[in-house]
C-alpha cells in the first residue's frame, strides 16, 4: 500500500499530531490504553516525524499526549456501556478529525458516523473510507441537518472530543436540546474544562482568528453551569481520574499530580447528557 504524503503547514498536518499522541501513549502506557489503529494509520504516512519525536521528548508533551489517550479512554467506557443496552445504536463521532474512537469499540452490530468539516472529511476518506456500517459526513455542526443522516432506531450515543471549546456558549444552548429533541432516549458526552484552562487551551487560536474576547466561548466550572439544557440528565466525572486512577508504574507520579490539579483547578470533566426519552 502507497504512502500518503502530509504536507507541513497543511489541514492534514493539524490531524496527525493528535494521532501521534495516541500512538506514543499507546507505546509508553500499554496497560492503560492502546489504540492500535493509530499506531497502523501512523506507519501509512509519508510525514517528516522528526519535529513531534523532539518535542514528544518533553514532559509538558508526554503529559498532553497522556491527556487525549485518557479522554479517548473515558469515552470508550460511555460507548460501550450505552452499547451493552443499545447493541445496534449508531454511535456518532462530532469533531471526529482521524480518530478511530467509535471503531475501537465496534461491537459488529452498531452503526459509526463520522462528522466534520467537508475539508477534513476529504482527508478521512483517503485514509480511512467509509464501509458499510461507517459513514463520513462532512458538515458544519452548527448546522442541524447533519442530524438527517443519522439513524437513531435503535439508538444514539454522541461523542465529542476537545470540539466544543470551539463554540460559542450561545450556540450550544441551541445545539444541545435540538439533539436531545432529536435524539430522545440518546446519550451525548464529551469533555469541558473551566474557564481559566479554555482561556489557556485557546489563547494561541483566538488571537489567530482575530477574537477579540473569550468570555463567549463555552466553559463548564461547575454543573450549575449547564442549568439552562432541556430534555437531559447531565452528570460529570473527572477527565483524568475520573474512570482511572493512573495507578501505573508506567505513569510518573509528577503526571498523577498534574492530573488531579487538571480534574481540581482546571475543572476538567467528562459530561454526560442522557437525553430524556419520548413521553
């Protein structure tokens, strides 16, 4: 099989450091998390490696690396346990870029769609196509008719990993209750953080996109925050330690401090909106 050359400076290129995250994390912590198909997708790049192999060196790397394995961990867990009563829901994938999230627990009777931006998805179907249970569908999530294509019969779970720091607070309290009217009996989940850590996770992307305030964009310090969804059940964990106490030898005792100051100071959680089911 022909390589696929990533280009420097590229859409492409924002792509592949995540999932050269989940590749080294999949190497260093084996016990904790493995994503082999990462691991397969990195060895069919043509990319010059050599810049993320110096900076995956560090600690403030290896630690970040080990903060997308543990969320891509966490929402594994929430399928598969919205697969053990829902065997042949459609699990859905918001933001999906080329993460295989879904497809790590494809149980051979549920349906995968993949969403994002038409330039990323053109990307996702040269290198990972669509089958017969797995759809790519390139659609802006601020515009509701991507929710057309998705089957939701026999169920839903909705999972979105590090998208919705992107969002206006606005948008989301009009995006969140259309998919629980949409999707009763669903499940969405994904990750928040508070304030202080989005104005950090954001500061170089805002000034990029010419922000002029981050004070719109969407933070969770506390549940009360998300008091205005309708038509849910919304709950929390912590992202870091919340489905894993990082109890390995593998893990330095450094990173289990940094994780509990990320899940305590940062407010960094896992939610979860089961949406109520149709009266």
């Amino acid at each position: 099989m022909d390589k696929v050359r990533i280009e420097h400076n590229t859409v492409q290129e924002t792509l592949v450091i995540p999932l050269y995250g989940r590749k080294m994390c999949t190497e260093r912590f084996p016990k904790l998390f493995r994503d082999d198909k990462a691991v397969e997708l990195i060895e069919r790049l043509d990319y010059d490696f050599s810049g993320l192999e110096k900076q995956a060196k560090s600690t403030a790397y290896q630690f970040g690396a080990l903060e997308v394995a543990m969320r891509e961990n966490d929402l594994m867990i929430e399928m598969r346990g919205y697969l053990k009563t829902h065997p042949k829901a459609t699990l859905v994938n918001l933001g999906c870029g080329l993460d295989q999230t879904a497809e790590n627990v494809d149980n051979g009777t549920c349906r995968i769609v993949n969403i994002d931006l038409p330039d990323v998805i053109a990307v996702r179907n040269e290198l990972l196509p669509e089958s017969e249970r797995v759809t790519n569908l390139g659609c802006n999530l601020n515009d509701p008719k991507w929710m057309d294509a998705i089957d939701a019969s026999n169920g839903v779970c909705l999972i979105a990993a590090g998208v919705f720091y992107y969002f206006k607070t606005d948008d989301l309290k009009k995006l969140f209750p259309l998919m629980a009217k949409r999707f009763p009996g669903g499940r969405l989940v994904f990750d928040s953080a508070g304030r202080r850590a989005v104005k950090i996770m954001l500061k170089t992307w805002v000034k990029d996109a010419g922000v002029t305030s981050i004070s719109d964009y969407f933070a969770v310090d506390r549940l009360d925050d998300l008091a205005w969804m309708t038509g849910a059940t919304v709950t929390s964990r912590g992202y870091m330690l919340g489905y894993n106490d990082l109890r390995d030898p593998s893990v330095p005792g450094l990173f289990r401090l940094m994780a509990k100051l990320g899940d305590g100071m940062m407010k960094m959680r896992i939610v979860r909106m089961e949406f109520d089911k149709e009266a």
